[in-house]
C-alpha cells in the first residue's frame, strides 16, 4: 500500500502472508538465523519485538533498525503509517491517504447495542483473562458498534476471568482469537469456564472466534473486520 512491497524480504507471523516472502519470527521474537539469512538492509520493529540481541544482531550485520510506535487501538494506525511510510520513503501524501483509508469512525452507542466480552484464552496454560479498557479489543468492539463488558464495569487492561464479574457484565456475544478458542477446546469447552454458561451470549452460543493474527493487530485489514463485526453486531440487539 506504500508501494514498498518489492523492498520485503521478510516478514513476522502475524502479517497477512506472502508465500514469496519467508516468516522470520516466532510470536514476537525474532529467529536471528531466518532474519539474517535474508539480508535485510533496514528492519522494522515496534517496542514488543525482541530479543534485544537479535535486534543488536541484526544492526551489527548492517541493518538499519527502526522502531515504529505501537498501535493499540484503531486511533493509533495513521500516526504508525506516517513512520513506516517515512522509513521505506514513501511520501507524505501517500502516507496521508492510506492513514484516512484505515481510519474507522466509531458510531454512537445505542440501548440496543449488543454487549461484548473479550476473551483471552490459552488453555494450555490455564491463563483465561476478560478484558476491561485500554486493551485495544474495547476499542475495536467500540468501533463494531458493541459496548466492551470488560470495560462498562469498570474493568482497565487484562484482568482474571471470574464467574462473578462475567455475570455481572451479561455479555450477549463472547468474542474470542481463534487460537485461543481451540485450546480451550471450542465452544464446548468455553462454556465450561467460568460464568460463561451464565451469561446471554454462553446460553444462545453467541461466540465471535478471529483469527489470531488479525483481531488486535491493528493494521491494513482492520477496517474489513470492523465491517464484519458491525454486520455481527447490527444482528444483535438487547431487549
């Protein structure tokens, strides 16, 4: 979109995949060897990539490594498309139109708009978190058209899933990474953690799973998945 895509020549796993293009990291770590068998000559990253030596690596072998600003939430991608735009030289008129092309308006909440639960699940690990405000998943369900249940209640960041504050927050839709939902084991399983079975969304099986490397990153197919969640949402409504 920057017309930089022939410069690429790696790319982290959670980018939407060019198969001409190798995967050079593993979560939000850095594989040394498959990044430096491709020679880049200038690197992209944000505060959450490492380890710090890789990252000393790859600068030793010459790369120019750049740290793009985070993005949590939809507010955030022009300011980041601005800095990648202004490392891969692309100009200030071609950032300016992308940014506007990415923004989401958010619309006016309603009585009817459904309630959303977000939910980070990695079951492996027993780490079943809600989220409240200030996590990026309330402000993309905002966007959706949903009012986040994490954060109506008075929830900030990432807290532990209890059977006590899902009941209270009555989700009527439990949106949830796909990944995380299969460790879990699915909706049956999800149905099993706690309060869920309890609330509107775990009785009418109202689960909303995308995938992992799309609901929070925040990036060139942000809009379409907000436009996907409206159309979810606009078929919910509370009484």
């Amino acid at each position: 979109m920057l017309g930089a895509g022939g410069q690429l020549v790696g790319q982290d796993e959670t980018s939407e995949r060019r198969t001409d293009v190798p995967v050079v990291t593993l979560g939000h770590q850095i594989d040394i060897e498959k990044a430096l068998e491709v020679d880049p000559t200038l690197v992209l990253v944000d505060e959450l990539i490492g380890p710090p030596e890789a990252i000393e690596a790859l600068k030793q072998a010459g790369a120019d490594v750049v740290t793009v600003p985070p993005v949590w939430t939809l507010a955030d991608v022009p300011q980041r498309v601005a800095a990648l735009a202004d490392s891969v030289g692309a100009s200030d008129d071609v950032a300016a139109q992308l940014g506007s092309a990415l923004a989401v308006s958010d619309p006016a909440p309603a009585s009817t708009s459904p309630r959303v639960a977000f939910l980070y699940l990695r079951g492996p690990s027993a780490v079943y978190l809600l989220g409240g405000s200030e996590t990026g998943a309330d402000a993309l369900i905002k966007a959706a058209g949903g009012i986040d249940v994490g954060s109506d209640i008075g929830l900030k960041g990432f807290v532990p899933l209890t059977a006590e504050a899902l009941i209270e927050a009555d989700p009527d839709i439990v949106l949830v990474m796909t990944e995380g939902l299969a460790s879990v084991g699915g909706v049956d399983g999800l149905v099993k953690l706690p309060g869920v079975a309890q609330t509107d969304a775990g009785m009418q099986g109202r689960v909303i799973a995308v995938d992992d490397r799309v609901l929070l990153s925040f990036g060139a197919r942000a809009p379409s998945l907000v436009a996907a969640l409206r159309e979810i949402f606009g078929s919910v409504e509370r009484e």
